[in-house]
C-alpha cells in the first residue's frame, strides 16, 4: 500500500491513539500477522470516502484488500476502486448478502500471500504466520490503531480466533455502540450498554464474548474456513451472533479488543438506505433471522419450549402493535415466526452443526443474555416508546416553537442558588405543593368514612359485590329495559381498582385530588403563570366538595369532575392553531369522542349541554373545517358509544336529569332559592351558597379590564351555558347538580386567565382582589377538612335488613323478599329484593310498571282489607319474605297477619316480617332478566377501535444496538 495519504484524512484525535505498548509484556516470540481485508459495498458513495481517509490513516495497514460491490446504482465501484491498495474490485448482484459477498470476493481474489522475505518486525521469515480475515461495512471507519490493537490482543490470547473492535456512534462520537453482543434465547440482541451511553473507558476490558460485530470483525483463517463463513441464510441481520455462536459451540474464542476502536454508522439498520437482497421489511427480516439463529443453534432439550416463547413473544408484541394502530407489525410477527418454523432451512442447519460441537452450551452459557436483563430491556424500551409517543400523540405536524415572550419569562420563578435543592423544587412548583396538600386531605376529609361496610347515601346504591355481578348488571336487564351504559364503563375501572367496591371509594373519595389533577392539565396548555395555574387547579378540586357530589354520593357528578378537564384538553387540540396549517388532530377528536360517551353515560343533562355547545361552536366558530369536522365527530363518536343507552334517552328525556349511581336526582339543584341558582350551589351542598360570591365577584372584575383573552371569555360561556342548563333542567324537574357545576368551573377558568394576565401586577387593587380569591379558596378548604366528607354519606352495610333476611337471598334458599313501604298519609312503595338486593344500575334498569303490575294489584287489594287470596298470589308470584320496615302501618299490618299463607317471622324493633308458605305451590318469578351479550360484545369492540385510535401509532423497531438510530418504519 502507498503511503501517501490523501488530503484531509486528519478525522481521529488523541483519543483514537492508545498509549499502551504494543509490545507482549511476557516476551514471548512475535508472530507475524498477515491480514487480507474485505470491503462490501452497497449504494455507500455517503460513506466511503470516510472509509477510505480510515484506510490511508492506520499505522498498521493489511496486506490485501478486496473490495465488492454488491449491485450498487451510485457512485461506490469507483470509490471502492480508489481505496488504497485495492485489488480489482469484485461486482456481485444486489440480492447477494454479506457473508455471501466476502466469500465470492475471497474466491475471486484469495487471501493474501505469506512474504518469504524479512517480515516487519525483523525476524528472518521462520516466526509463526497466521493469517487473519477482516471485515468491513462501506460505513464504518476503523481508527487509525483499530487493526493493530486486535493484532496485539491476537498475539498475547493466540487461543482466540475472533476478534471485534469497541464500535462507536458514526462519524466520530464518543457514544458506545458495542463493545462484544450476545444474545437471548428468546432471540433479543443485548450488547450491555444503555442508550446514549458515553465511552469513557467503562468497557476497556479484553474479555470473551459470544460474538462481536461484522463490522471491523477479525477473524482467522482457519476458523473462517472451518465454519464455512457466514450462514448464507442470513444475508443481512444476525450474521455476526450466528457465526459468533458457532465459532463457540466448536471451541473457538471470541474476543473483543476494546482498544480498538471502528465508528459505524449502520445504514441499513437505521433505514438510511435501501436493503440489498431483499424486499421483505427490515425488522420482519430482523426478526426471523434472530428466530433462525436460536432454532439453529439452541440445544434440542430446549427447543419445544422456545418455541412456545415464540408464540407468546409473538402474540404480546401483535397486540402491542395492534393496539399501536400498526397492523403491518403484527403481521411481520407472525410472518417472520411461522414462515421460520414451515420453511425448514433451521432444521437442516443443525444437521450440518453437529459437527462444531466440541464444546457443551452448559460450558458457554455464561456468554448469553438472561431472560430477566431481557425482560428489562424490554420494559424499559416500552415504558421509553410510551413516553416518546405520547408526546408526539396529538401532534399530526411539528409544533410551532414557543417564542419566549416577556411574560412568558417572568412567569418562571426565580430562587437562589444557595437555597436547598428541595426547597427550589417546590418553590417552582407550586401545583405539585397544592396537589400533595388535596391527596393527603382527601385521606383526612374521609376520616369517618374509613372502615368495614360499603359507601351508601340518599342518592347512591351500594356497589356490586363482585366484578362478574357488574358485569351481568351491565348486560341484563328485563324486557324492553336497557341497562344503562355507566355500568360497562364501570366495570371497566373496577378491574384496575380491586373491584367495584374500590372503584366507588377511588371516586367519591379521591375526586377532588383526581379533579384538580385533570384541570392542571387543561390549565397548562394556556395559563403560563405557575402560581395561577396552582390555584385554578386547586379550586376546580375544591369544586367538587363545595357542589355536594362527595357528601351526597353523587357518583356521576364525581366522574364528570374528573373527565370534564381532559375533554376540555381534547377540544384545545382539535381547536387550536399550528404553525403552517389550520389543522386538528384526529387522534384528539378520538379522546374527546370517549370522554363526551362518560359525559353522556354518567351525567346526561351535562353531556346533552357539552355536546350541544360543541356542535355550536364547531359550526359557527370554526365551519366545515377540518377542525370543525373532527368536533362534530367527536358528538357523534360519544353518542355512538353508549349505544342503546343513546336510544334511551331519546326516546325517555325524563332520564336525563338522572345521575349515575342511585336514584334520580330531582331533589339536587337550585330549589326555589334564586341564589342558590345564580351562585351554583346545589340544595344539600355542604358549603353556604354565599361561600361562591368572592370567586363571582372577582369574575365580574375581570371583564372591566381592556383587554381580555378569548379563554377568560370562554369560560364565562361555560358558567352562562350552565347556569341556563340549570334553570331548565330544575324546572323540569330534572337534577341540576352537574349543570351546576359547570357553572362553578367555568368561574374557575375565567379567574385563572385573569390571575395569568395580571398576576405579576403591583397594584394594590389588582394584589388585593387575588388575596381575596386565595383566602376564600384557603377558607373553603378548611372547612373540607373540618367538616369531613360524610353526611349523608356513609359507610354502611349493604342492606337495610334482618341479617337472615340478608343471608337467605344466597344459596341454597335464593329468596325474594318484598319490601313494602308504607306510611301514613302516604302511598305504598314497594321493592323485590333478590341477589344481594338493590344495587348501582338497579333503578335505571327498573322493570315497567306493566311488568310490575302483578305485585301492584296484590298490594292494592291488600290496601283495601284483602280478599284472603293474597298468600298464595304472592307465592305463585315466587315470593318468599314480605317485609316492612319501620315505621309500619298498623292497618297494613294487621291485614297482612291474617291472611293464609303468610307466617309472621323475626325481625327489627318496629319492623314487619312474614314468610310466604310456599310448599303447595309452584311459584313463578314475574320479572326475568333479558340478557343482551350481542350489544356488550358490541360496545367492547367500539370502544377498543375508540382507544386505539386515540392512542399513538406503534413503530417497529430493528434490534441494533443503538436504539435511537434504530430503524423505524411505521
């Protein structure tokens, strides 16, 4: 080779240039190295010119390089002709893989000859040759010592055949690539270092590996030969861990020889250019070779359980990218899996392996990866891939830059240098300070509602016992009954929340630390000023309580809290303005189509008014736009979603004033008390209705000011559109409760951006009106945590009954008790009480009252004196218990002790119990549950196309070392 380098190959530095001697330290006898080195190209015309000022830079060069071009279009025969010393450069076709270019390039040219003159270091031609093959990618570019440090490691472990550089970050980065790779038996490439890891000497260590790179791979002559190259079954990926392995298994060493460095730039890997020899994608080819490579190479006792890792492998990562809206993913998955396990070709290579072994896999196995590091590895990228998307999720283009204007600037809090690192923290977050003071109040808000029995109040029915009884709560309802939709979406919590006794504790409970988390959400993405955005958060959760949804049990009006924020998020994004276009997120529409069905499905009224203004707004504010478009779909989705409940709705508008979770709601809302009406506060609120005049008042302030932002205006629409709603719906007789809410917030929201725009201010008017706001706010939450959250809120049992009346409606006896309620003055009640009694979902699900109308002709008769026949109707009716609970009508009472059939039994100071003699006849039950699977099957599967489509999309990822260079194909 000449020694004439080209202009401008200074690329290395210092770094590049290992102090170390290079003479054996044990004074053994040198050997002479002869190196015939291979380089395949293919489309590399970015890469080689590099690779060529590498070549001109090594101190100790090879004695004989080939080059082959596999099929390139660009510029890379003439490159590869210009390197130093080249021989004639050798073409293949472009279907030829790697291993199969460096043998036809070998067969053509041949290995370099052995000098019979002096050799380099002065011996007289008798010292011990051995001849070495290396390997090298058109985009790598070995440091000018690269081939001299893997000599001298050759030389002082001449028991090792293989050898492999430390390869780093192309062009000339101190970031680690590999240093040696092994792998899984589930087939996952583990190099041991982490992502972005920095090379600073951490790794220098020669040591054994199962195999190392084939870029800047060196390898003895008599290794190559006897393991006939690389497996041509593997042209592209998993080459380097297949020869690596079978170098092992026939007792070959591999080492790695970290003072010799290669940067690679892994084109192929990281979709730079097109692969050669294949259509198939990158990572279905990636995958099957990794599948080959374990079948082929795996010890037989293993193999039926790897491929049982397969599949399930396999089927996890389908449904990852499935859910990831990539179905293409799913497919490579099963099509590198079983095309591997049909096609054969592992199978005949462990026939033709039999042979190299010399060595145990017991002996060996300590070079290959744990499953557990593989496990981590996988959790750790999934939680970083989760991360990475859900940034980029409701992004459908670049984000405009933020420009960082002067309020924007003054709005970052300033501390000292010099306070402690916790105090500085908190200072400039002043929302997390806020959030932890609501989450640990909750806890002490609740002090009497700690303990055994289950929530239960005026307006809430205990929760289900168990997920399967939601679950049949949800689908069964009587005949030309709909179930309501809240109970599926119920059941959906409670499978995360240990049942639906720890989803409504979750709720109730946790809603204003929940709620207040949802508004800074909402809050942040336009309220700048970290100290307001605090507050507004904090009073949105404060909300909740000051309503009455806690204390009274109001279960929908909780859920509203907490979703209302995140719709209000979905909608800003769908809305708002991007840089080269007006564009909405379709993604975001997505989510906001969930969040109105929890609207519609938990709280009615409120949903109907949301979805109402949407529409509006969609059409009036931003047309026939995209945006106004994907608004006007994210109704329709949330109606779509809760179907038949939608159908229910229409065709009963009474319903719509009910809340989920107990009875409906009439008595929740302004009554005749028009402050109560102007200030939000519901009838039975735990706070006095005058507590809301500060927050109002200041609201009224802001709107004297000049200049005011459209989301100050936007929430003044919010509280108006509530305020109306609630009017309505009170004298509809309708529950009012969510409606007023919104009123509340939208106070809340319109303050916020006030504070944001004026909260730097150092007038006294304008300090003086926040401190107002702020000791209202601090005064309200004092009462919370004096007050508590209960009354009429409670932790009971289940059931207001005699504990055998309780424990016979289980098995075997399965009894069905009437409940009659009758009080003077008053008309009579009833209730059949079966499984466990009346729970979440009974009352909207109610039989009609030409279901019912047996029972209410019984109880109708009995109320004028009886005929004597009654007993027995009841016990054809399948009835086994009639009970009244006090306070009891004595005529009621006395009718009911003289009729046939019926035995007085136990019960409670001041209440009524019979038996019902049922021996003689076979009763019937009047109302049976019609079980609708079909529409649940439905709803599951709208509902899961609804979550992956607001979800981002999956990407498939090769398993090369550097996961932020890996290839990705979406």
């Amino acid at each position: 080779m000449e020694s004439e380098a080209p202009a401008g190959w200074e690329f290395f530095d210092a770094v590049d240039f290992p102090t170390d001697p290079t003479d054996d330290p044990l004074g053994r006898a040198r050997i002479r190295h002869v190196v015939t080195a291979v380089v395949v190209g293919h489309e590399g015309a970015a890469w080689l010119p590099r690779l060529t000022e590498a070549l001109w830079a090594l101190e100790r060069r090879p004695e004989r390089v080939i080059a082959v071009d596999t099929g390139s279009t660009d510029e890379t025969a003439e490159l590869l002709a210009e390197m130093p010393g080249v021989e004639p450069v050798v073409s293949l076709s472009a279907r030829s893989g790697f291993g199969t270019a460096v043998t036809r390039g070998l067969e053509t040219v041949g290995f370099a000859p052995i000098p019979s003159s002096v050799g380099p270091y002065g011996d007289d031609g008798l010292a011990t040759v051995v001849e070495w093959l290396w390997l090298l990618h058109d985009d790598c570019a070995p440091a000018p010592k690269a081939l001299e440090q893997m000599l001298l490691q050759a030389t002082l472990a001449p028991d090792t055949g293989v050898w492999g550089p430390k390869l780093r970050l192309w062009p000339r980065d101190r970031e680690l690539l590999e240093v040696g790779v092994t792998t899984s038996l589930g087939g996952r490439r583990d190099t041991g270092i982490e992502i972005g890891e920095l090379d600073q000497g951490q790794h220098d260590q020669p040591r054994n590996v199962l195999a190392v790179s084939s870029a800047g791979m060196l390898v003895r002559r008599d290794v190559w030969e006897s393991l006939h190259g690389f497996d041509p079954k593997l042209p592209m990926f998993r080459d380097d861990i297949d020869f690596g392995w079978r170098a092992s298994r026939a007792g070959f060493k591999v080492g790695v020889a970290p003072d010799a460095v290669v940067y690679h730039a892994q084109a192929a890997a990281t979709g730079e250019r097109a692969l050669a020899g294949t259509r198939r994608h990158a990572y279905q080819l990636d995958r099957a070779h990794a599948y080959y490579t374990v079948l082929a190479n795996a010890p037989r006792k293993l193999l039926p359980l790897l491929v049982l890792r397969f599949l399930l492998g396999t089927f996890i990562r389908s449904v990852w990218f499935l859910l990831g809206k990539t179905p293409s993913g799913a497919v490579d998955e099963w099509t590198a899996l079983m095309g591997t396990l049909l096609a054969g070709g592992w199978t005949k290579a462990r026939k033709d392996r039999r042979r190299l072994d010399k060595v145990s896999y017991e002996s060996i196995k300590p070079l290959f990866s744990r499953s557990v590091h593989a496990l981590r590895h996988n959790l750790e990228e999934t939680g970083s891939t989760i991360s990475e998307r859900l940034r980029e999720a409701w992004a459908d283009e670049p984000e405009e830059q933020v420009v960082t204007t002067a309020r924007r600037a003054k709005s970052t809090a300033r501390v000292a240098q010099d306070q402690p690192r916790w105090r500085r923290q908190i200072i400039r977050r002043p929302f997390l300070v806020a959030w932890v003071f609501l989450f640990l109040g909750a806890f002490v808000a609740a002090r009497s509602l700690i303990g055994g029995g289950v929530l239960r109040s005026n307006l809430l029915l205990p929760a289900h016992e168990t997920l399967g009884s939601l679950w049949h709560a949800a689908a069964a309802a009587p005949p030309g009954v709909t179930p309501p939709a809240w109970l599926g979406q119920f059941w959906a919590l409670s499978t995360v929340t240990f049942g639906p006794t720890g989803a409504t504790n979750v709720i109730l409970l946790g809603a204003i630390p929940l709620a207040a988390l949802s508004a800074w959400v909402l809050l942040r993405a336009f309220v700048v000023d970290r100290v307001a955005r605090a507050w507004g958060a904090s009073a949105y959760g404060l909300a909740v309580f000051t309503n009455g949804a806690i204390s009274q049990g109001r279960l929908g009006t909780c859920v509203a809290a907490i979703v209302l924020p995140l719709l209000g998020a979905a909608v800003h994004t769908v809305a708002r303005r991007r840089r080269v276009v007006i564009q909405g997120s379709w993604r975001a529409a997505w989510f906001a189509g969930i969040c109105q069905a929890v609207l519609f499905a938990f709280t009615p009224a409120l949903g109907l008014l949301v979805s109402i203004c949407l529409v509006a707004g969609a059409l009036l504010g931003l047309g026939w736009r995209r945006q106004g478009r994907q608004l006007v779909f994210s109704v329709v989705l949330g109606m779509l979603l809760v179907l038949p409940w939608t159908i229910e709705l229409i065709l009963h508008p009474s319903r719509l004033g009910q809340e989920a979770g107990g009875p409906p709601t009439a008595a929740v809302g302004p009554g005749d008390s028009i402050a109560r009406l102007l200030t939000g506060t519901p009838v039975g609120a735990p706070t006095p209705w005058w507590f809301a005049v500060p927050l109002i008042v200041v609201a009224l302030l802001a709107l004297t000011r000049r200049s005011r932002q459209r989301y100050e205006m936007l929430g003044w629409f919010a509280a108006l559109s509530g305020m109306a709603g609630a009017l309505v719906a009170s004298r509809l007789g309708g529950g009012s409760g969510p409606l007023m809410f919104l009123m509340t917030a939208g106070w809340i929201i319109a303050v916020t951006v006030a504070w944001d725009s004026v909260g730097k201010s150092r007038q006294i008017l304008v300090q003086g009106v926040l401190a107002v706001v702020l000791v209202a706010t601090i005064v309200t939450a004092g009462f919370w945590l004096v007050r508590g959250a209960d009354d009429p809120l409670r932790r009971g049992p289940e059931q207001d009954l005699p504990a055998y009346l309780m424990s016979a409606q289980g098995p075997p006896e399965n009894a069905s008790i009437l409940v009659v309620r009758k009080e003077l003055d008053n008309p009579m009640r009833f209730s059949l009480v079966r499984n466990g009694g009346p729970r979440m979902g009974s009352l909207e699900a109610a039989p009609t009252a030409e279901q019912t109308q047996p029972i209410t002709d019984i109880l109708s008769t009995l109320g004028g004196g009886g005929t004597g026949e009654e007993g027995r109707q009841l016990a054809a009716l399948a009835i086994d218990y009639v009970y009244l609970p006090a306070p009891v009508d004595p005529t009621l009472m006395s009718t009911l002790d003289s009729l046939p059939g019926l035995t007085r039994a136990s019960a409670e100071a001041d209440d009524a119990s019979w038996l019902v003699d049922r021996t003689s006849i076979e009763g019937k039950v009047p109302l049976q549950d019609d079980v609708r699977s079909l529409w649940r099957v439905l709803g599951i599967i709208a509902w899961l196309i609804a979550l992956v489509s607001c979800l981002p999309t999956a990407r498939r990822t090769v398993a090369v070392p550097h996961g932020t260079h890996a290839r990705r194909a979406s």
